[in-house]
C-alpha cells in the first residue's frame, strides 16, 4: 500500500517513501549493485508495467546514473539495499524527483547543482520525468492478449489512407 508522502515531509527510511519513490530508489539502488541484481528490477517492471512504460524506466535509471557518472560534481552515494535508511544522496534526488514532478517548470536549482554540472541538469531532469511517467502507468491494464472485438471496432470505421505518395 502506497504511503501518502508529501513534499513537506523529510523521509529518512525507504518506508516514509511513496510506492513509486521506493520503486526509483530499489532500482538504483540494485543497479549499482550489479547487473545480475538489476535483472530483478527489469523483471518487475517487466511484468508490472507495459513494455514502453518498463522501457522508459529501466533507461531513465541509467540516465540518472549516467547523468553523475558524465556531469556529476560527486560520486553518487547510496545505502545497500538490505538498509532501511536513506543516504544523503538518495534524499536530494527524492527532493529532486518530486520538485520536478510537482513543479515541471521549476526544478529545486540548489539540489540539482550539488549534484552535476549545468549541462548535466536537464538529463537528470528528464531523467526523473520520464521515471515518475511510467511509473504512472502501473495501475493501467497491460494488454496480455489482442481485444478481437476492439479489433473489429477498428476495422468498421477504418479508413484507407496511402501511407505516401510516389511523384515523377
């Protein structure tokens, strides 16, 4: 069950997190880990998520990375996945995430710069919007056949439009 998390609060624990929050940290947390532990984190979103959804976020945690690893002032410093408690790293990029998931225009400035450079910003940016926005879709039904009768829905008010158009 989700908790009910507000920006106002400061979490210290994985548990003061949203369910998505917790999700974003685990898969870090399992990506630096290792790839074998990450294929945890890919079969889950895998699963829970569709296949565009789990797409967007497996890449969105190897762009934050990648957005330290490439523009980061510092080295990225986060608690094994066994600890209950947050680091000091993991609570500015919650701050980050959810400045940039309740205010899209206005980002928390002072977080992300402690953290990359300004060329750095708009990738770890991008990165946490494009996390929190397939992550969203867990709760949308993954189609695991194809809906034949949406399917002769379609059909009956198909239209045949050329694809493209050949000039000589």
């Amino acid at each position: 069950m989700p908790n009910k998390s507000t920006p106002n609060n400061n979490p210290r624990e994985i548990s003061d997190l949203t369910f998505n929050e917790q999700v974003f940290i685990w898969a870090l947390r399992m990506k630096l880990r290792g790839e074998e532990f990450f294929k945890k984190v890919v079969a889950h979103c895998e699963k829970n998520l569709p296949r565009a959804a789990a797409r967007i976020s497996l890449h969105s945690v190897e762009m934050v990375i990648n957005s330290i690893r490439y523009h980061g002032k510092k080295s990225l410093t986060l608690n094994c996945t066994c600890m209950p408690n947050l680091s000091s790293d993991e609570l500015d990029l919650i701050t980050l995430y959810r400045s940039v998931n309740i205010e899209q225009n206005q980002i928390n400035a002072s977080i992300a710069s402690s953290m990359v450079t300004i060329e750095g910003t708009e990738m770890l940016v991008n990165a946490l919007i494009s996390f929190h926005m397939a992550m969203e879709t867990i709760d949308s039904p993954v189609p695991k056949q194809t809906d034949r009768l949406l399917v002769a829905r379609q059909k009956q008010y198909e239209v045949c439009v050329p694809a493209s158009k050949m000039i000589h």
